[in-house]
C-alpha cells in the first residue's frame, strides 16, 4: 500500500477496524452509506455502479477483495487483474465526492481461519443459498455461489451500508444475494442496476481484458445470440427449446467460423438456458410471460469465458 497514490477525497482503508471506525462517524452524522462491492479492475461498468450508489446515498464505499472463496483450484485467483491503483484513479474520475472510502482488506483478515481452495480442506464459517446455487454457472461452478454469499455477508456486515448495489450481468449472483439479504435480515436494500456494454453490444467484464481484439470480435456473437432469442420472444415465439435452438445456432455458426479462418483458439458454448424469473427454475416448455424469464449463457472465447443474460418482462430493482 506504501506505493499506491490514494486521491484526494478518498479514504482507503486495509483494516476492517478502521474502516468500521470511519463508518460509525456517518451513522452520528445521519448520513446514508450506498456501497458497491467489487474484485477491482474497476470498469465502466463498476463506475456506473458508484454514480448510481451517489445518487440514492450521501456517501458511496466500495470493496476491492479478489476473494478465494470463489475460485476453484483450477480457474485464475493467481492471474485475475490486480489494478489498484487504477482503480483508485478511475473513482477519482467520477468527481470529488462521488466515492468517499475504499476498503482493501487482507485475505487473512476476511478469512480467520485460513481459506483452501479446494472446499473439502476449508475450516471456518461458510454462507450457501439453496435452490439458487446449483443451476446456471452453479453447474461449472459448484462451490462459486458459496464463496460469493460468505463474501457479500461478511462485508454487509462490515460496511453495515444503506444500500448495495450489483450489475445485471451476473444475474444469477444477484438473485442469491437478494435472497440471502431477505432470508438473514440484513438492513439492507439491493439494486440491480442495468448490464453496462461497449459500442457493439459487449458486456462489461473484468476477464474481457483477457481477449485478443478478434477474440472481442466474436465475443459480440453472446450478446446477437440473446438479442435474437428476445427478439422472438418479443413476436410472441414462448417455446422454450424451439428460442434456445436458434439462439444456439447463431453461437455454433461463430464457432465454425472461426475454425474456418483457423485461429488457434476456438469458440465454445458452456451453456445457455431460460429461467423462470420467479426461482431461476429451468423453463423447458413454454414461458410464462406473468413470471418473466432470465436467458443466460457463457461462452468461452479462446480460453476466456464470458457470462451474459437478458431478461425480459422482469422487475429487477424495486426502487
């Protein structure tokens, strides 16, 4: 932290102790606290987070923890981007006054007992939400929604905030995280602010930092694919499987075109699925336009796999 430039206008906080300190001064004030939590490599997408969090709070604070917990022993914890200075520049960018603290704790703080990347190993205090966490990215990824609910719990309770707020790209995350803030009575309100993309239709990620610009040239390929299953769904199409089908051709059709141009990556569909917006229960008739529905899916591009959604006739954020 000795050589990280720290904005004027921002507190940066590494001890859970002294950020709690600073916090209890603007419950004295009255003050309301929006926090934003994040793995940093903050991006427009982050940024659009915090600008929302100013407008609903006095005071914004974010975290930037690239927490284990939710990394299996084979994904990228010892290679996902560690930008802090960055992204203290970044915050600073928005105006004096739009973030006012930082926390940067240490793993060892966050996790008394030690973490282990594989969960057969792990000691210690673990949040799981049932009926949210095994579908979708929970398939690929069985372990990464225990890892985010301990995480979001322990730093609502360390930030104590007024408000939270999350991007719609991880979709999946947002709806065990607003279950689990109803089911453990944090006082809390949650947003889910609108997914932030680039010129052509990109969603915003952290691990998009990752591809090669043709790679970011057919990464644009998840978000027609979507764009194209809505579109039907919009024409009154509601057959689940006969939307999938086509939305998954757009997907192979961009997968056979790159091995035609013979790159030495390829292009592969991990999944893609609709959900009931009620439970994220897998719809595989007809969707029920009273309950909504959530279309998702992830993509590897090369080695990166890129998540996305769309969601249509849902109310995410009740604000």
């Amino acid at each position: 932290m000795n050589a990280i430039r720290v904005p004027s206008g921002i507190r940066v906080f590494n001890k859970i102790a002294d950020f709690r300190q600073w916090r209890r001064s603007l419950l004295l004030e009255e003050k309301t606290l929006g926090y934003v939590p994040t793995m940093g490599a903050l991006h427009q997408g982050h940024l659009a987070l915090v600008t929302d969090a100013k407008r609903h709070c006095d005071h914004v604070a974010l975290t930037i923890f690239v927490n284990p917990a939710q990394f299996a022993p084979t994904e990228d914890l010892a290679t996902y981007p560690r930008t802090l200075q960055s992204d203290l520049d970044k915050l600073a960018g928005l105006g004096e006054g739009m973030a006012s603290a930082v926390l940067v704790p240490q793993v060892d703080e966050m996790y008394p007992t030690g973490i282990e990347l594989d969960v057969t190993k792990q000691k210690g205090t673990f949040v799981e939400v049932l009926g949210l966490s095994k579908q979708l990215e929970g398939v690929t990824r069985p372990h990464f929604f225990r890892g985010v609910a301990t995480v979001v719990s322990k730093f609502l309770n360390i930030v104590q905030p007024d408000h939270v707020f999350f991007g719609q790209k991880d979709i999946q995350q947002c709806f065990v995280i607003r279950n689990m803030i109803r089911d453990l009575h944090f006082p809390t309100k949650m947003h889910i602010c609108p997914t932030v993309r680039d010129e052509g239709g990109l969603a915003l990620s952290s691990r998009n930092a990752y591809l090669t610009p043709k790679q970011k040239e057919y990464a644009l390929t998840l978000y027609k694919s979507l764009k194209h299953m809505e579109s039907m769904y919009q024409s009154g199409v509601l057959d689940a499987p006969t939307i999938l089908q086509q939305g998954i051709q757009i997907i192979q059709d961009a997968s056979d075109q790159v091995k035609r141009e013979g790159h030495d990556w390829d292009m592969k569909l991990d999944y893609v699925s609709i959900n009931s917006a009620k439970d994220l229960s897998e719809v595989s008739g007809e969707i029920n336009r009273q309950d909504g529905c959530v279309i998702s899916m992830a993509v590897f591009v090369g080695k990166t796999r890129l998540i996305d959604n769309i969601c249509l006739d849902v109310e995410l954020d009740d604000k």
